[in-house]
C-alpha cells in the first residue's frame, strides 16, 4: 500500500503544472501584462520600472465599435457612464479629463481591474477582446458640442 502511494506521490510530482505568470511570460499567455506603462506619464529619475505598453489591436476597427457600443449597453456601463459615455453617475468618457490616463492602455487597464471608488473590474468576466471592442466603442465617440468639463465658462 505504501508503494502504491509513493508511486503516485512521484508520479503526480513529475507531471508538469502550470506555467508560472510572472514578468517573463509573455502578454498572449495571460489575460494582461502585471504592470502597464503609461507613456504620458513621466518616470521618477527618468527611469520607468519595468512594464509593457497596451496597443489596442482593435484601433480604428468599426465592427468592433459597432459589438463595443452593444456591449456598454449590456454590461450597463451606460448606467454610470450614461448613453454615449457622456457622464452620469460616473464620470465621462469623452470629454477628454481622465483621472487615470486616457489612451487605449489605460483605459483598457480601467476596465480589467477597476478603479478605486465605483469602477468593478471586469477582467475576471470579460475577455480581453471583449475589453478591447469597450476601448474602441469608447474612443469612437464623437466629442459632445458642449461639454462643460473642457472649459469652464
């Protein structure tokens, strides 16, 4: 019995597990790189600590603002974000302020892992594609005539 045990114990501990994720596996092997660089942040001393920059794959594409524009409304990112993303409960998405970056990879950034104070993240049910058509839908809005955000009067 106790062979039959220690055969399997070795056995079990010669099968290979899953990889680790860490800095050294690459982006296509996880949903989304551990840190992210944002470019139009300066660094402390001019030295960025290591990161990946996101590119959006989706950029530009209008199938895909078209599926992300079904999707706020699905996910009722329009609850807080309101139709259009013009602002409601949460705060705009097109009126060009952002709290924490407004290129594609910090926006997709914002929607995988949330933010503090009322944005879930949605990484956890959503597929980067997913998250990505988001991005698009988002960055296809046109800017509304009148935002009081852009200037103050």
């Amino acid at each position: 019995m106790r062979l039959a045990l220690a055969a399997v114990l070795v056995a079990l501990a010669s099968c290979n597990g899953p990889e680790p994720v860490g800095p050294e596996t690459s982006t296509a092997a996880r949903n989304s790189p551990i840190s992210v660089r944002y470019d139009q942040y300066g660094a402390a001393g001019s030295l960025a600590p290591p990161a990946e920059s996101l590119i959006n794959p989706l950029n530009d594409d209008l199938e895909s603002a078209q599926q992300g524009e079904v999707l706020f409304g699905a996910m009722n990112c329009d609850g807080c974000h309101g139709g259009g993303a013009v602002g409601f409960v949460g705060p705009s998405l097109v009126d060009g302020r952002w709290r924490y970056g407004g290129d594609d990879g910090a926006l997709f950034h914002s929607i995988f892992y949330g933010r503090p104070s009322g944005m879930p993240a949605y990484g956890g049910i959503l597929a980067d594609v997913t998250v990505w058509q988001l991005v698009t839908y988002v960055r296809s809005q046109p800017v509304p005539g009148v935002v009081p955000t852009v200037s103050w009067p």
